[in-house]
C-alpha cells in the first residue's frame, strides 16, 4: 500500500482500464446468469441508503420497518402478507438460515438429515457442511422434477428438513411441491421451498396466463420460502429474501447481540453487520414496479425464452432438454460434449451457463431480441465447426 494516497481521477481511470474486460449486462452477452442489470431506481434508493446498518436495527428503527414492510409485500405475492422473514445476502444465506431452524427446532433427532432432489443448489450442500446435516439426495422423474415416490421412502425418523425447488438452477422446474407438501404434512416434517429464482417469477407468470403448479404458503406443509428480489426482483447484489410462515421459527436461530450502540438486539441472519440500503431497495422497487410492471417484463422475458426455444428445434446437433417453464432454457447434445461448445461460446465472448449436461440459458430483461439472434448465429457456426 502506497505511503501516499493517489488522487481519485488517477484511481477511477485504472479502475476503468482493469475492468474493460468484464462481460456487462448491457452488452447482451451474459445468457447464462440468473442475475440481471439491477432496475435503475433500485440503485438510486440503495445509493442514498448506502449508510443504512441493519445490523444496529436501534440506529435506524425507519429502515427496520422498512425491512419488515418489503417483507410482507413478498409474503402478499405468495399467499401470505403476515410472514416474518428477513432481506438477506442471497439464496444461500437465506437458505442456510432455513436449515439451521429446520434443524434446531428438533431436539430428538441425534444425527440431523435433510431429504432434497438431485437438482437442489449447492448451498444446501453448504448447508451440510456447516450444519452438519446428512444429505439425501432424491431422484429425478423423467420432467427432471423430485420423485415423491422416492422422496416418501427417504424420509426417516432422522429427517429434520424436506427441500423442494421452485425454479431450479439448471433448468428452471418447478417440483410437485402440492404433493411434497402433503408429505411434509403426514410426518410433521419441516418443508423448505427454494424458490430463489422462481418465487418472483411464478406468481406474475399465474397473472399473465400461464398455468402454474402451486409452490407457496398456500400449501399448508410449507414452512418457509427463499426468494431472492436480486434475480428476478432486479434489485441490486445483496439481496436475498427468507419468509417463514411462523413468527416464532426465528427463536430457534437467533443470538442476542449485546454490545450496539442500538441497544441490545436478537439476530437470526448469518451476517451480522448488514445492508439496509438492500432493504430500502426492495421496499422501494417492489412499490414502484407494482404487479403490472413486474407482469411487463416477465412477458417480455417469456416471449424471448419461447422465440428461442422454438429457433433451438432447428438447429443441427442440439435439442432442448425439456420445453421451458420459466424463462431458463436447457440446451443438451447427444452429437457433441458440452464442454467443448460452451468453450467455442466462450470464445466468441457468450457467458452462457456450462452444466456437464446441458448449456444453460437464463433469458433476463437485459437480453433483447437481437442478441437472441446474434448467439443463435454464432452457436450455429459453432455446431458446424464441430462436425468438421
Ligand atoms: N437457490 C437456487 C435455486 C439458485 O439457483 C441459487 C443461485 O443460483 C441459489 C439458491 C443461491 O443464490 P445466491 O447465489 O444468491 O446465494
């Protein structure tokens, strides 16, 4: 570190320079994300409450209600306006909180597990490794959606948690959660429901026509829900959102924090010193979008994802995994390995996802039409440089 300081023009140029490299959303290149240009209002309400710690609630007893408020919006969008939850760091923070609840709140059980599909996300292997939890992994019908018969005969006395996905990371499925529910309900078993991606996806793709499965609290056997406002809430990073249905799940995570100058306080999120400016964002968009505006632009990313569901028919050495859901398309090859097209992607600068199975891609508001077009293009000549 320099002894003197550097002007900061000096500091902003470099800065410019070091990053020119960064794929940017505005560039129409990053297909593969599940993370969009933040909405341009969101970051003018998180810059001015950048300051903001909700981690001293006491400081800033505005912006804790805030928190609670945005909250209940999302809890309005699944079925239930009075849930408690919190804006957290993302999916997996939120999701780790709901196993760690889901894990204290048994007393009986020696030797904890939890009960999720093959296609859950990695923080629930996070989870196991903090938490240790014994993961058991369910298979997959041929939707690639969790198989209840499968899932009915893994739980065991052992089982603290069942984890079903809304909106699953590589292909965007939504898993029988009304039947799991029913399951969860049977043996009393805590139901946690990632809808990470599709909680804000699901409930406006219902109001524009689309018949969707139930996920939420509508269904009696789910628990809590993670939903994150930085995905398809496009808000900016952090922020992550945990519901849970019950006040009183909260006390079996939280610590009291002694020593703020706040005043003393109990937390239940993992970070301790942590955003309100994400808070006041959520709060912020939620109102200022309202459903219609959230219907807008899910229309506008359905009629992309099935434009180029349909276009992928045509080309030579690929298929869809499976038609869409939401707006995440699964490209497979029996012709060609994965691996080496999503390398030739890469090097005509396309950020898509790369499973070992299939290319994933996540069409988000920031991608248009044309760019549609220019991947298809390049994927083309791609599959053609293949062959040769
Ligand atoms: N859950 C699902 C279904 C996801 O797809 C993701 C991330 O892609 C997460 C959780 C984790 O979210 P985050 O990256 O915000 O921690």
């Amino acid at each position: 570190m320099e002894e003197e300081g550097i002007p900061s023009e000096r500091i902003m140029k470099e800065l410019e320079e070091r990053t020119r490299y960064d794929y940017t959303y505005d560039s129409g290149r990053i297909l593969g994300s599940m993370i969009s240009k933040p909405h341009k209002f969101a970051v003018e309400v998180y810059n001015k409450y950048l300051e903001r710690n909700l981690g001293d609630p006491g400081l800033c007893p505005g912006v804790t209600e805030l928190e609670k408020e945005a909250i209940m919006l999302i809890g309005s969008l699944l079925h239930h306006p009075n849930a408690t939850g919190n804006i957290v760091t993302g999916g997996t923070e939120a999701n780790l909180m709901a196993m760690a609840i889901a894990r204290n709140m048994r007393n009986d059980v020696s030797k904890p597990s939890i009960v999720m599909p093959k296609s859950a996300h990695v923080s629930f292997d996070k989870a196991s490794c903090l938490l240790r939890l014994r993961k058991v992994k369910v298979g997959l019908d041929n939707r690639f959606k969790m198989n209840v018969t499968e899932l009915r005969k893994s739980i065991t006395k052992d089982t603290v948690a069942i984890i079903a996905v809304a909106g699953t990371t590589a292909l965007g499925v939504v898993d029988p959660i009304e039947e799991i529910s029913e399951v969860a309900e049977e043996n009393n078993i805590y139901l946690h429901v990632d809808a990470a991606f599709g909680g804000f996806m699901l409930p406006f793709l219902n109001e524009i026509g689309y018949e969707t499965p139930r996920f939420d609290f509508s269904l009696r056997g789910v628990s809590s829900i993670t939903t994150d406002p930085h995905k398809m809430g496009f808000c900016p990073i952090p922020s992550g959102g945990i519901l849970f249905r019950k006040k009183n799940y909260t006390k079996y995570n939280s610590v009291k924090v002694p020593y703020l100058a706040g005043g003393i306080t109990t937390q239940g999120t993992i970070v301790g010193t942590r955003s309100g400016a994400s808070a006041c964002a959520v709060w912020a968009l939620l109102r200022h979008l309202g459903r219609k505006g959230f219907r807008d632009i899910v229309k506008h990313c359905m009629s992309l994802t099935d434009y180029l569901a349909e276009k992928i028919k045509y080309l030579e050495g690929v298929e869809l995994t499976i038609p869409p859901t939401l707006n995440i398309i699964g490209i497979r090859s029996k012709e060609h390995d994965i691996r080496s097209i999503w390398k030739k992607l890469r090097e005509k600068r396309w950020a898509v996802g790369g499973l070992k199975e299939s290319l994933r891609i996540v069409v988000l508001p920031h991608i248009q039409r044309e760019h549609i077009d220019a991947f298809l293009g390049d994927l083309q000549s791609v599959l053609r440089e293949l062959r040769t």
